[in-house]
C-alpha cells in the first residue's frame, strides 16, 4: 500500500514544511558537524589568545572590564555573524544556482517562505549554540559565569536570524559568487569592526556612533555584555526591539527577492 | 460511470519573459492513468511547461488545473499529490540513498510510522535496495537518476513529471530508466514526460504532445500521429545534391511532403505516391514512416 502524503494545512507557515527542510540540513549537518564544530571553537580561541595576551597585556581595562572579559564577550558576536551571515550567502547561492536544490524542494509541499524561513531558523539555532563558544573559551582564560550567560544562546540565536536572512538576501541580488568579496569588505568588515567587539566606539567621531545603532551587530555584543556582567533592562529592551526589527525586515528583503530569483 | 477528470488542464496557457515568450497560448489535456510524452525540439517551451505545472513558473495568462487544483493559486497542494523528476539537480554527494530519500519522505510529509516502509519501497521500485547505504557519489549516472525518480515517488503520488528523464544516458541506461517509467504507468500513476527523444516517446507514450514555439502542433497516439501527418510509408532516394533536387522537384507536383535525411531525401506519405513519378524517378528504398518523420514535417527541425 502506497503511504498517503500529508495533507496541507493552508498555514501561512506549516510546520511539516520547516520540518522537512530541516531533515535535509540534520542529515547533512551529521556528516559535517566535527569540522564546523572544530572552527566555531578554534576560531575564537585563536582571537582570544591573540587579542587576550597580546593586546590585553598593554590594556588594564575597558569600560571597567579586564580585556579577556571585554573579547570574550565581543566575539560572541563575530562568532554569530561568522556562521549565519556567510553560511547564508554563500549556501543559499551555490544551492539556488549551483546544486538546484531550491529547484527540487520547491516541486514539494515546501513554498519560497517557508524554505528561506527554515534555512535561515535553522542558521539561527547554529548560531545560538556555536555563538556561546567563544563564552565558554573566555570561561578557561577567566572570564567568571553569572546567571545572566544563559540568555546568550538566545541572544545568539536571534541576531543570527536576521544575519541568515541578510546572508539570504545578499545571495539573491549578486550577479555572481565573485561579488560576494565585495560584500565581505565593504560590508561585512566594517558591521563586524564598529560594533564593540574588540575596542570600544567611544573614541569615534560622534557620526560613527550614532551609525552603530543601524548596525545589528552592535545591539547583540551590547546585549552579551549586559547579560554577563548585568543587565540594563531599559537599554536592553531596545537592542532586543533593534534586533527583530532587524530580522523582520531582513526576512522580508530575503523573501521577496529569494522569490524573484526562484519563481519565474 | 463518469470517466475520471484529467489529470493535468492547461487552457490557453501564455508564459512571457520579457519580449521572449516561452509558451504561447498552450492547451493541454493528460488523461488520468496515461503517461503523455512532451516531444519538442530544445527551446519549444517544454521546461517552461513543467515549471508552469509546479507553480515555480506563473503564467502570464491563462489558466492550469492540476489534479484538479488550480493553479499556481493551489500549487501546494497539489504538489503534495505528485512527484517531479527534475532534469539539473544535483543531489548531495555526501548523503546515502535511503537518507537522501528519507529526506524526501520528511518533505512530502509521509506520517513519521511509515516513513521508514515507504523508503524502503521507494529504493525497491529504484532498484537500488542493494545500494541504499552508499553514498551518492558513488553511483554512476543512470542509478542517480533512478535515484532521483524513487525520491519523486517516496510520498505515492497520482502524477509523476519527468524533466528529459534521460539525457545525457548511455542507451543501454535509457533502457533501465524506459522500464522503470513503464512499471510506473502500469502502476496507475499518470506521467508527464518531456523528452527531445523520438524513440522514448514512442517506446513509452500513450499520447505523443508535439510541441513547437510554445503550443502544442500535434496531439495522438503514435499511430494517429503517423496515420494523420506521415501515412504509412515513406520512399528513400539516395545519390548527388542534383538527384535529390531533382527527385524534390517532381515530388513537389504531387504535393507530398518531402524531407531530407541525411544523404537522402524521403518522401513521406509514399503509399499514395503514383506509379508513374515512381518511373520517372526510379528505384528508391521503402521503410515504414516513423514518429521521427511526424516531427520534421510539424516542427521543421531534426532530432537526435
């Protein structure tokens, strides 16, 4: 007897179509989790060592922090924008362009949202996790745990969403995967340079600052801070308002333009 | 008894790009338990026409209905009820057969308690039981395909669409991939086939669709489309560029088509060729017409 497929449910997200997109990226991610792991881990590491030893010994501190504490910390955000937004750029094109896989899942009950929705949630629970890497590093060089840290994951996995979404969207308005070294150095590099992450933006020209609020980036090393050493639950609720707002419309910007390049 | 409504209704269908138009004012009919075989030359909007039926093309004008849904309004559904062959993916080297399809099963929501039976049945109808824990790249090019065919049938659809299931295959491939679309049709299961190969239209359609230019030309069975557009025989008449032109020429005044092949010319519809143009012409070489001599004449370009 032929098994019956499941009906749909008219949903405008229908969770059997997530749960099939994510079967594809758990059976992949088994085959390649120890080399993903392996850097997720070993990148921050290295940042630490460098910019802890090196830079730390000549900086007694930073806004009251020891400077392990300060990169610690920070680089949780690196450690999110690293696998969300580049995971995204680069998987979403070879994929779409290379592969053909959107082509083949999008002949099932699987619709362009949903696809990109569960690509990017599934980038941003990645991010949640790998994202608390660089905590746990800094925890071995002495960055003492607090309560507050369990929100990290969380933190984490949000900012990743809009980055994969972001990833997403760059990937659909390139011409080719060569312009993506473009986007690295014109983009990329400076979100992931003025966000805090390894200096503080007090010494930049007051334009500069106020520029930090657009970036999502910013919002999520403010929060990692304020979850590790105390929140400020003012200026908190707004980096968690900044970054949804950055993940809905990062959502929209994929889906529309992820449509125009999947759908005739 | 009511006969079944069909399986696919295209009505009129016209699908632009630009100033490019791709299909052009299509209509279509396949019968529920038919395989249809969509035989047109590279560009005559077949890949378009598959794209239309999946929702991942929407027409500029004009109206789709499959398995009775509309579409692309009601796409989803309806692809929850079908399986589709696509002819570019490349699937992940990485995974095995049975995971691969698993991830299929998953979705096109086969319930969780029979996914595993419904893998298993998928790789059978595959042949490619022995095989389902290798990896993908290990496979030669026919077994990825069946593999790519027993992915499309994980869920037990009620149409299958096959994209050129077999380019780019070694003959002797084709001819495993031919008796796998067979068992599927005897199975019940409605197929649409494009193809710019004769031979696997008229080795596995009921009905042959000829497309040309975006509309379907010709519509029958192999034996109608003969019957009505190339007769029964066809004369073949070998020799230099002068004789062909000539035995053109004298043709021409019966009014019976005429191809070139080749070195040769053959005259179509030949059973109705007078005895007297025969004498003046000389011995040429009688064959039976063929699907192939249909699709010059409607569509004016050779095929593989």
């Amino acid at each position: 007897m032929a098994p019956t497929a499941g009906a749909t449910t008219g949903a405008f997200f229908e969770t059997a179509a997530f749960a099939g997109v994510w079967a594809r990226e758990l059976v992949l991610f088994k085959r390649l989790w120890r080399s993903t792991t392996f850097s997720s881990v070993v990148e921050p590491t290295i940042y630490l060592l460098a910019f802890g030893f090196g830079l730390g010994a000549l900086i007694p501190e930073i806004d009251g922090y020891t400077y392990v504490e300060y990169v610690g910390t920070g680089t949780v955000a690196t450690a999110v924008l690293f696998s969300s937004v580049f995971a995204a750029m680069f998987n979403t094109f070879v994929k779409r362009e290379f592969l053909k896989t959107y082509d083949a899942i999008l002949v099932t009950p699987v619709d362009v949202k949903e696809l990109m929705g569960a690509e990017a949630s599934w980038l941003a629970a990645k991010a949640g996790i790998y994202g608390c890497a660089p905590l746990l590093v800094a925890m071995v060089f002495g960055l003492p745990p607090s309560w507050g840290m369990l929100a990290v994951p969380f933190i984490a996995a949000l900012t990743g969403l809009g980055f994969a979404f972001l990833g997403q969207w760059i990937s659909a308005i390139v011409p080719s995967i060569d312009s993506f070294n473009y986007v690295t150095s014109a983009v990329i590099t400076p979100l992931f340079l003025l966000a805090g992450t390894f200096f503080p933006l007090t010494n930049f020209p007051p334009v500069v600052q106020t520029l930090a609020q657009f970036n999502p980036l910013y919002h999520c090393v403010q929060l990692v801070r304020n979850a590790s050493f105390g929140w400020q639950p003012a200026a908190d609720l707004l980096h968690v308002l900044a970054l949804i707002a950055f993940a809905f419309l990062a959502a929209f910007l994929s889906i529309r333009w992820s449509r125009k390049k999947l759908i005739d | 008894m009511s006969t079944p409504s069909p399986a696919i209704v295209m009505h009129d269908v016209v699908k632009r790009f630009g100033d490019t138009v791709a299909v052009d004012g299509l209509r279509l009919e396949v019968p529920t338990g038919q395989c249809m075989g969509l035989l047109g030359p590279n560009g005559a909007g077949k890949s378009t026409t598959m794209r239309l039926l999946t929702g991942q093309a929407h027409p500029t004008s004009g109206t789709i209905e499959v398995l009775g849904l509309p579409v692309p309004k009601r796409s989803k559904q309806a692809r929850a009820r079908m399986g589709v062959v696509p002819q570019e993916e490349r699937p992940e080297d990485q995974l095995t057969c049975r995971e691969q399809i698993r991830v299929w099963a998953t979705l096109f929501r086969v319930p969780r308690a029979q996914r595993a039976a419904a893998v298993d049945r998928a790789l059978a109808i595959a042949k490619l039981s022995s095989r389902a824990d290798d990896r993908i790249k290990t496979l030669s090019g026919g077994m990825k395909r069946r593999l790519l065919i027993g992915r499309a049938l994980v869920h037990g659809p009620e149409l299958m669409l096959l994209d050129e299931p077999t380019v780019g295959l070694d003959p002797q491939v084709r001819q495993e991939l031919w008796s796998l679309i067979d068992d599927l049709r005897n199975s019940g299961v409605t197929v649409l086939m494009s193809t710019h190969y004769i031979e696997e239209a008229e080795r596995l359609a009921d009905s042959v669709a000829i497309m040309n230019h975006g509309r379907v030309v010709a519509l029958g069975s192999p034996m109608e489309l003969l019957t009505a557009h190339a007769g029964t025989e066809a004369v073949e008449f070998y020799g230099p560029p002068e004789r062909l032109a000539e035995v053109e020429r004298v043709v021409a005044e019966t009014g019976l088509p005429t191809r070139r092949n080749g070195p040769a010319v053959s005259v179509l519809r030949a059973e109705g060729l007078p005895t007297s143009v025969l004498d003046r012409l000389g011995q040429g070489t009688r064959r039976a017409a063929t699907l192939e001599d249909v699709f010059v004449l409607l569509t004016g370009e050779d095929l593989e």
